[in-house]
C-alpha cells in the first residue's frame, strides 16, 4: 500500500530544488573539480604548458650537465647561484608567467569557444559560481606545475654547483666577514673598484686607469657593498629558494587571475594572449625601471604596473627586477627599480586579484546566453 506523504514533508521536486543550492555564488566542490578535468583533457594546452614551464629548464640543464660531463675544461658546473638566478628570472619567471596567463584565459572563455555557455546557464546554476569555480581549478594546474620545473631546477643548482666562485680569472672568497673582506678588497683594488658595480673611478665600465687605484678606496667600496656581497652564493642556500619558490608560485596566481578576467571580459582567448604575451615580453621591463620613470606619473605607474608590487616582495639576491650589472652573482642593483612601499604593494595585488574578479564574474553574469 502506498502512503501519501505529509502535509508538512517536501516531495522530490522541492527536495531538489531546495538542496542542491543551485542560486549560490560559492562554487561546490564538483563544481571545481568539473573545471578542472575540462582543462586538464586539453592535451595541446597540457602539453604546451608543461614545455614551457617544465620542459625549457630542464632542457637547458640537461645540456649543460651533458657539456660540463664530455667538455668540462670548456663549460663550468651546471648548478651555482648564478644558473639559479638566471634560470628563475630569465625563464621560469617569464615562461611560467606566459602559462599561467595562457591558462587563465583559456579557462575564461572555454565555455564560449565550445559552445556550451548556454547548456551552462540552463542548468540553473549561480553563473557567478560557475566563474569563481576556475579560480581553484585551473591554480590546481599551474601551481603543480610550476612547483616540479622550480624543483628541477634547485635540484641541479645544489648538487651541481661549484666549489668555488671565480670572476674573470679570479678566485673570489665568499663567506668573509667585513673585516677579512675589506682586507681582501685592499689587496684586489681594481677588481673591487673597476669591476664590481659600485660606485668608483671606473663608471660605466670605462677603461681601468693605467695608475694603482687606492688600496684605502677599495676598502671604502668594500665596505658599502658588503651587503650585497654577503649574499652571494656558490649554490642557492635553502631559505632563499623557499623564498623564490613562493614568489614566484604568487606570480603565477596573480597572472592566472588576471588571464581569466581579462578573457572572460573580452570573451574570447587569442587576442588576450597575444597582448599579454606583448605585454610580458616587450614593456614590462621597461615599466619596472626608473630609465623610463614619468615623474607626473609615478603613483599611476606603480598602480598600474602589477609587477612593480610583486617585484617589491622578491627575495634578495635573485637579481629579478632587471637592474642587473655586471658582477659576481648576487651582486645585484635594484636602485633601477620604481620605489614601492610595501603598505603600497600590498594594496595592489590585492586590487588586481579583486578587480579582475569581480569584472570576469560580472561579465559572465551579464553575457547573453
């Protein structure tokens, strides 16, 4: 016998309807795990992704661990500071910003290029849910990702590294207290003065003067850049890498965030691309130096300029903010930089991460089905 049911229960329908939260802004779990397995099955996406981020490092590592082995009094070690310096500024940082950007606005127009933002909006499900369910999803892609080349990287640049620094044929000691070290300056003054980036009788790597330089003004120089020279490494200390791997892992979530807003605002994936790609290669350099400051303009360019916050929180030593001289590695100038205080960039990348949000979400909202 079947029994009708209360006055005071719900049938099916209302059961459903009531439960599944379908009207809420905040995405469920297999929300996100849908979005992720959408992005994941792009295997031309996957694969470019992985080459940038992953493949280029470990490329260029591998060849010089394979030229080190068969020519190693032509090619030096493949690890050292140094290769870490330049393999975090000058690829993972670049590369992997491209992929997250890449991948941020693929997954902000993915529904749109398929043709299955209608069956999306049908299903009765919060749009503003469905946009913030690919912040989490596609992070899950890129943070992994851009975790295992960082590894890769510090990997070789430790168990690889020299044994001892050598800067144009001479041995530079590194670990010397100010005392020892000024008295190894006063006894390598052209090194020191002509050399290294301060501030000397030698600017602009003009010709050494055919005089002594001053064993007194070297110990000067010495003293007003130890504290560069006091992070200089043969391989990369472990505090200084766990610093860069979250950096850079900021980056990466910043230039996500920013590639799905940006796609989803304009609703469509190559135009973005290509102009944050422009954007990334050719004037961000440019934008992060004081050559090119604009006096009237330098509280917009520090608004503006998502970089000049993120720059502000790189460790030291790495050498990321383009105001690299010549010199021993670690032996960086940063004085290029536009000057940002931290108060400043904080409230920036707080800016970019809510503003870029809230428009993609807003244009996803809006969008007619």
């Amino acid at each position: 016998m079947v029994t009708a049911p209360d006055a005071g229960t719900s049938g099916p329908a209302e059961i459903d309807g009531a439960d599944d939260n379908r009207g809420s802004g905040i995405p469920t779990r297999a929300m996100i795990a849908t979005r992720f397995m959408e992005l994941r099955k792009r295997r031309g996406l996957m694969i470019t992704l992985i080459a940038l981020t992953i493949g280029l490092p470990t490329l260029f590592l591998v060849i010089k661990l394979l030229l080190h082995a068969f020519v190693p009094q032509s090619y030096g070690p493949a690890g050292g500071f140094d290769v870490f310096t330049s393999l975090i500024a000058g690829v993972l940082d670049i590369f992997g910003f491209i992929a997250a950007m890449t991948l941020g606005a693929t997954a902000g127009c993915s529904d749109l290029a398929d043709g299955m933002f209608t069956q999306q909006v049908v299903t009765g499900r919060s749009r503003v849910a469905l946009y913030l369910a690919r912040i989490p999803a596609g992070l899950a892609i890129i943070i992994p990702m851009v975790a295992v080349a960082f590894t890769i990287i510090c990997a070789v640049c430790v168990f690889s590294a020299p044994s001892s620094f050598d800067f144009q044929g001479t041995t530079v000691p590194l670990g010397l207290s100010l005392h020892r070290y000024e008295a190894w300056a006063a006894d390598h003054p052209n090194l020191i003065i002509c050399d290294f980036p301060y501030n000397g009788p030698c600017p602009g790597n003009e010709p050494e003067p055919n005089t002594p330089l001053s064993r007194a003004l070297a110990e000067r120089q010495a003293e007003q850049n130890y504290p560069t020279y006091a992070v200089t490494y043969n391989s990369p200390p472990y505090g200084v890498m766990i610093r860069a791997g979250l950096w850079l892992e900021l980056e990466m979530a910043i230039a996500y965030v920013f590639g799905l807003g940006f796609a989803s605002l304009m609703g469509q994936r190559m135009v973005p691309i290509i102009l944050m790609i422009v954007y990334q290669i050719i004037f961000r350099p440019f934008l992060l130096s004081t050559k090119i400051q604009l006096p009237h303009l330098i509280n917009l360019q520090r608004l503006l300029v998502i970089e000049l916050a993120v720059a502000h929180f790189e460790p030291a030593g790495i050498g990321i903010n383009y105001g690299i001289l010549n010199g021993p590695a670690g032996l960086r100038d940063s004085s290029y930089l536009v000057p940002e205080p931290t108060a400043i960039a904080v409230a920036v990348i707080a800016a970019w991460l809510v503003v870029w949000t809230v428009l993609g979400a807003w244009r996803m909202a809006t969008r007619d089905a």
